[in-house]
C-alpha cells in the first residue's frame, strides 16, 4: 500500500480552525500520515493536532507550508498521483477503480479546499474527484474518499505508542489508560 | 428503505456553526430527511441550510429542539432503532449487519454530539457505535455510518426542484444553473 497525504488549502485561523481539525483528525484516523496546510500558519491548531497523536499514538504528522504550488509541484515531480476533492468533480464511484489502479504504485496527494480554490488546482491536479456534487464538508469527503479508496481495512489502523486506548462496547464508554 | 433522521445534540452557536452545517449538509447529501438539533437555538443555521435547500433542490428539513429527551422518547415510541455515534461504542464493521438488519423495517435515529454528551443518551441508544475509536469528527463520523449503512447507492440520492445541478468533470468546474 502506498503513502496518502493531504493537502488542506485556504485555512484561516478565525474561520476554519476545527473544520481544519476535524480534516487533520479524519485524516490520522484513516490511516493518513501527513497534512500539510497553506493559507494562514497556525500554531494552535499545530499543537493541538500534535497533542492528539501524543495522547492517542501513531505517526501523524501536521506542517504549515506557505506554497502550495511547492507541494504540488514536489508532489508531481516524485510521481504521486494528484487527487483534488471537489464538488464538481467526477462522481467518485465512477472514477474510482482508476484512482485504485494509481495508488498500487504511486503515492496520493488529496487536495481538499479552502473558501476559494485556484481555478490553478483544477488543472494540477491529475483529476477533480466529488462526492455527490452536493455541497456538504471537506471533511465528509475526505472520510468518503479514503473510507472507499482503502476499503473496510481503513477501520483497523495501528496507532503505536498511544497513551490512551479505547475498549468498544455497544453499551458506550469504558476508556482505559494504558 | 426506511428513513433516517440525525439528531445532533448540544449545538453552541458560537463554537459550532460551522460543523453542525457540514453536519447538516453532510446527512442531506447522502440522503437523511430531517436533522434536528439541541443546545442552542440558531436562526441563522437554520436558514442558511434552508438556503442550501431552496437552491440544491430535495426535501431536507432542518429544526431546533430544546429537549432531546422528547425527541429520543417520540422515536422510542414510533418504534425508530436508535444509533449513537460515539468513539466509546462497538466498532461499525463488527455491528454493521445487525444495523441493517433493524434498518429493514425499523427508521433511524441517528445521534451525533455533542460537546458533553450525557451519560443517559448512551443508555437510551439502541447501540453506540465508534468509527474507528479515534478522535477525529462527528461529520466523517456521520458521512462513513451512512455510507456503510446504505452502500454505494448513498451516492445517488435524487433532489428535485434544484434550481442548481452540477455536471460532473473530471476537469473541474461546470456549473450550469437549470
């Protein structure tokens, strides 16, 4: 299996630092091992992603990149497959046997928006992928996108060194420290 | 098919506009017909997801409540199956068959929190179910429940009246007003 990063573009402290959470959460909980953001840099939300993974484990990492032309152009020039979620992309489960095909041996790239995506984007990318062409969350998407790209598997990561694991129960909590 | 209803619990206007939206959006895209909410009642939620209503076409109602308690009794008493979906419950695949089971013939109440969620919704549900037991969103957590729940059909949900449809492009954009 090949590495998936995401890319999360446009966040903005004020408006978008859970939404910017949750993706960066969804993402580690799927099996993600890095988000790298662009707009505007922010520590908090730096910390605070870095604080789950030291509590709940794993590998995942969270950087600020004020270009994300570099990442993609980086991202291209290593051979990943480039994949941007939109609303007006092509329907998911049309397209998604050639997006698997890709992944058997090349890295993905997931662009997720962002207020405004660069019409830039649209073209970088090796194709616009949507998930019903309703608007709704980048972060449903993201969760969509993985959950059908990876298959049932996405739900058994590995999160070495966590410091907190949960023992599931149909009745609801029982969290235990390890 | 039966129906599903979402029940989000303990909105803060403040704090939550945005994600009990894509909450709200998220359930509309993959074909839930009602969303009510609890905590604090917000006009403006309400409307802009009426918004999205009038312009993206379908039936999706959106509503405030201030008593989850009477909400979860009158789906008691309707005979609903009750799902709580919490990062404490029984992970999704190992309890996904008997959901469906009741989805047969019983409709859903689907709850989702939640900044506190009181220790008596996880005794009243039916079942409390975890996405991957990780903290990540109430939205992916949402998104994936539904998806798994419907199958690859979720992806088709019909709204009429749009007065907006997408066509969809591997290329990105293309927007066409109806």
């Amino acid at each position: 299996m090949q590495r998936v990063t995401v890319l999360r573009l446009g966040h903005r402290i004020k408006r978008d630092q859970r939404i910017t959470t949750h993706v960066a959460l969804t993402a580690r909980a799927l099996g993600v091992e890095e988000i790298v953001f662009t707009g505007e840099k922010d520590d908090i939300l730096i910390s605070s992603i870095n604080r789950v993974v030291e509590k709940w484990g794993g590998k995942f990492k969270i950087r600020y990149s004020n270009s994300w032309k570099e990442i993609i152009s980086n991202a291209k020039s290593q051979g990943d497959y480039i994949v941007h979620l939109t609303m007006y992309g092509a329907n998911l489960p049309e397209v998604l046997d050639e997006i698997k095909e890709n992944f058997k041996r090349r890295n993905l790239l997931v662009i997720v928006g962002g207020a405004k995506v660069p019409a830039e984007i649209y073209r970088l990318a090796d194709i616009n992928v949507a998930i019903t062409n309703q608007p709704h969350s980048e972060v449903a998407a993201l969760a969509l996108f993985l959950r059908d790209l990876i298959g049932n598997s996405v739900y058994n990561q590995k999160f070495p060194d966590a410091k907190i694991t949960i023992h599931p129960s149909r009745a609801g909590k029982a969290a235990k420290k390890n």
